[in-house]
C-alpha cells in the first residue's frame, strides 16, 4: 500500500517512518509511505504556502496553489484512491474508517496548519476531511500519523499476530478485556482465576464479557450502536446484569 503525506514539517513525520509498528512495515515493503513537502510546490522563491485570510481575521491560511501542485504531481504518477485532508470539521476517525483505508491501495493524507487551508482544497482537491477528536492541535502531523499508525498496523503481515487486531478495542464495536501476565499475584492484586484454569471456552466466556460490561459501563455511546447476540445476552445473564 502506497501513503501519501503532504506536509510543511517534513522531518516531523520521517522522524516516525523508524520506529514501531510503521517502520517493520516500511522496512518490509508492506507499506510505501512517502512524506512531500509542501513547499517544494510553492510558486515563490520563498516557497511560501500561506496568506492572510480574505475579508480579514488573525492567523493565516494555507494557499491553494502548493497543495494543487503536490497533488498533481502524486496524481502524475498514481492517482490516490483516497485523498484525505486532517481537520477538526472534518467526520470522526475511527477504526472502521481506518480498514476502510487500509482496504485501498493508495491513499493521500494532507496535513493542515495555521487557522486553516483554503476552502477551495476542501471543496476540488480531497475527497474526504477527517478529525482525530473534538480538541485542537497546532497542525495535521500528528493526527496524520495517527492515521498512518492505525492504518498500517491493519495491512497483511504488518504485525507479527495476523489475528492480533480482532479483539482490539472498537474492532467489533466494542472495547477490549482486560489483559494480565505474571507474576500470578502482585501487590497483593491477583490475575482472575478463570485466566489460569486451562479452560479456553471459560476464558473465551470470560473475555467476552468484560467486553460487553466494559462498553456498556465506559461507552455509553458505542454500546447503544452495538448489537448483542442471544449468546452476549446469555452472557450477561450470567454475570447478573440485566439485558439490553
């Protein structure tokens, strides 16, 4: 998979293609992730890429022409399938959009910055605005690369544990179980019994359910999008909490 990332602070992003989970898979040819700086487009020999907002207001606003150029030089060589632009207006991240993404061969990821991009790229050039939470950072790296983060550790191979994501948090619409190792006791706070019986069905059971209370205790919100089977409703039954 090919990933695109248009940004002004270059080196903020290759600092992380190294590490972790991007960087085994950049390393393994699983992801081909690509960082163009935006100024390399600019039309001045400044190579400035903003300006200050028409009908006047503070802070500055980045200007059309640069991200048109970085575009339609990707778009020379392989036109993304996906060209998604970080914003705090744009649709709520989440982890079925990143399998959405990592279902594509190609995508863009336009980092924003200063009090905004002209709306004109909003409008023409990306396909699709995306928020990583309700709050401001002062540019689009850092939620890039949470996008980046999340997609890739999705794309085949990409993990050592192929069905390691299955049960991650939100995967299924729910939230994760708890997860122990040794030592068996610590601090006096022991791991669960039913982790250390040999009774895979029991664990399975068990895991399930702290699932299902944990959504429905913590997130609220997820768990009235959620949609229990008759074996979550048993489930429940059991551990003396009353059906949806």
């Amino acid at each position: 998979m090919r990933i695109d990332i248009l940004t002004i602070l270059p080196e903020m992003v290759r600092g992380a293609l190294s590490h972790s989970v991007i960087g085994r898979a950049v390393s393994a040819g699983i992801a081909d992730v690509r960082v163009v700086d935006i100024r390399d487009f600019a039309e001045d020999r400044h190579r400035t890429t903003d300006d200050t907002p028409c009908g006047g207001g503070g802070g500055m606003i980045m200007k059309p022409e640069p991200i048109a150029g970085a575009l339609d030089r990707i778009a020379a060589e392989h036109a993304p399938e996906r060209i998604v632009m970080t914003d705090p207006q744009g649709e709520l991240f989440s982890q079925s959009m990143a399998r959405e993404m990592a279902a594509e061969t190609h995508i863009a990821i336009v980092c924003g910055r200063y009090e905004g991009v002209d709306e004109r790229v909003k409008q023409h050039l990306v396909t699709q605005m995306v928020s990583i939470g309700d709050y401001v950072v002062t540019g689009g790296e850092l939620p890039a690369l949470v996008i980046l983060d999340a997609v890739v550790r999705l794309l085949p191979g990409a993990l050592g544990n192929e069905g390691s994501t299955d049960q991650e948090s939100f995967s299924y619409g729910l939230l994760d179980y708890p997860q122990y190792t040794r030592p068996r006791s610590f601090r006096g706070w022991d791991v669960p019994d039913v982790l250390l019986n040999g009774n895979h069905a029991d664990i399975c059971d068990w895991r399930r359910t702290q699932q299902l209370v944990r959504t429905r205790e913590r997130r609220p919100d997820l768990w009235a999008r959620f949609v229990p089977t008759e074996d979550d409703m048993r489930l429940l039954r059991g551990y003396g909490t009353p059906t949806p």
